[in-house]
C-alpha cells in the first residue's frame, strides 16, 4: 500500500502549529505515511496561499485541516484515504483487466 502523504503547513513560533504537529505524531506511526513540514514563510507559493491559515494539513495534497485537528479527527481521516487508494487500486485493475 503506498504511503499516505501529510504535509504539515507551519510557521516559526506557531503554538498550534506545534499542537498540530504532536497529533500528527501520535497518529502517523498507525498508518503507513510520509510526513513532511514546511514553512510557510519560507516558500512565496506557500505563502501566497496559506498565509493567514497555518497551520495547514494537506493529506496527498489535499487540505484536511486547518488551524486544528484532533487524534479522532486525523484517524478518521487517514482511514478514509486508505479506503480511497484501495478503491483506486481496484479500479486501476479492472480497467486493465477488461477485455478489448
């Protein structure tokens, strides 16, 4: 199963930007996940786009939360990625197994 992609969107000095990051930490090891952070102030596309919303959680590129996330909601969520590759997966073999 391919890792689920959490990039956490934060700033210097963000208190919930550190609360952010220690539910990530509490959860990520559960599921099969990259976690990467990046600071907002650092990269001007960033920037641009987040600026005033840190911090940010996008799940495989997707915003999931913002400002805040609990265990339960971030569980949540990671199961209901799961389930969305297994249904791209399945979906990737039927059309392959489909004869022409």
């Amino acid at each position: 199963m391919a890792a689920i992609r959490l990039t956490l969107i934060t700033r210097r000095g963000c208190h919930l930007c550190d609360l952010m990051a220690e539910v990530i930490e509490q959860v990520a090891t559960a599921f099969p996940t990259s976690v990467e952070v990046r600071d907002v102030d650092g990269a001007p596309d960033l920037l641009a786009e987040y600026s005033e919303q840190v911090p940010v959680l996008l799940v495989n590129g997707r915003k999931a939360f913002k400002y805040r996330v609990t265990v339960r909601d971030l569980e949540r969520r990671l199961r209901a990625e799961r389930r969305r590759q297994a249904v791209r997966r399945w979906r990737a073999r039927l059309s392959r197994a489909r004869p022409t």
